[in-house]
C-alpha cells in the first residue's frame, strides 16, 4: 500500500496555493470557483460544497491534479529574414502546439501535432532583428496541464548577396 500524503489548498484572496506535506507546490490565481450541489450529506440532508466551506453544508471536494508539461524549442543556424528556418518544439508529453512570433501565430505553425513529443515549424521570418518566439503546447491527455513557454529571443540577419 501507499503512504499517505496530507494535501492542503489555501485560498487567499485572489490567490491559491497548493501544498502537499507542508511543501508548496503551486502558488496561482484564480478568477472563479465552481460550486456544486451534493445531496445525502453526513448531516442526513443536502447540503453545497464549494471552496469556501459552507456553513452547515456538507459534500464532497474532489481535487483534480495534473502533471505539469514542459516544452522547449531548438533551432540550428541564424534564422535569416525571408527564408525558411526550422524551429522545433519538444514537449515532455504528446500534444498540440502553437507557434508565436511577436505574439502572432506562425502561418502554418498552428496545433501541430507532436510525433515523438517534437514538432516541426517552418517559420519564414518577416522581419530581422531580434523576434520573441513563444510556443503554446496543450498535451493530448488530460491529465497534463497546458504550458506556454516563456519568449525566446531570437536573432534575424538580412540576407546576403543581390537579388
């Protein structure tokens, strides 16, 4: 058999916090909270059930945990203004992925599917100088979370020579 963990969810304010074993392990906000009605409480009747803890109700809190995503991005070469560079996304899990320039989606870049938990775009930059790419992988199983990787600064050259 398993051991058993204590898991505690604090909410303060706007904000919540996650701690398993007296360890945070996750601080967030959150802009809503779900109610839901139970019925046959301990108390003999119904009663809601909800993050705050009702006074008098009774019910059931079901937590859902998901394991957390990663993805990364990896490129070969300086990217030049106009021409074709690979960007390749890999992700700790299969998924779906969005790439971003300048906060745009990439033409072409949009929910690719991962093969081996890595996905190709073939990004054509529109412009030179230093572009954020971000890349937004939402995993096929639900039991892991969405991640948007923070902005990779990447540096455009001109092109070489006449046309």
């Amino acid at each position: 058999m398993g051991t058993w963990q204590h898991v505690a969810l604090v909410k303060n304010g706007a904000g919540v916090t996650l701690y398993l074993n007296g360890t945070v392990i996750e601080t967030t906000t959150i802009s809503a909270i779900e109610t839901s009605t139970v019925s046959g409480g301990g108390n003999g009747g119904g009663g809601v059930a909800n993050a705050y803890g009702s006074p008098g109700g009774s019910g059931v809190v079901i937590l859902k945990f998901t394991q957390r995503s990663t993805v990364s991005i990896s490129y070969s070469g300086t990217p030049t203004f106009r021409s074709i560079s690979n960007l390749v996304a890999n992700t700790s899990t299969a998924s779906r992925v969005t790439f971003f320039a300048n906060g745009k989606k990439i033409p072409g870049c949009v929910s690719l599917l991962t093969t081996n938990n890595s996905v190709t775009c073939p990004w054509k930059p529109s412009t030179h100088n230093t572009v954020p790419i971000t890349i937004k992988a939402i995993p096929i199983d639900s039991n892991y979370n969405a991640v948007t990787m923070a902005p990779s600064y990447i540096g455009v050259v001109l092109r070489g020579g006449k046309r």
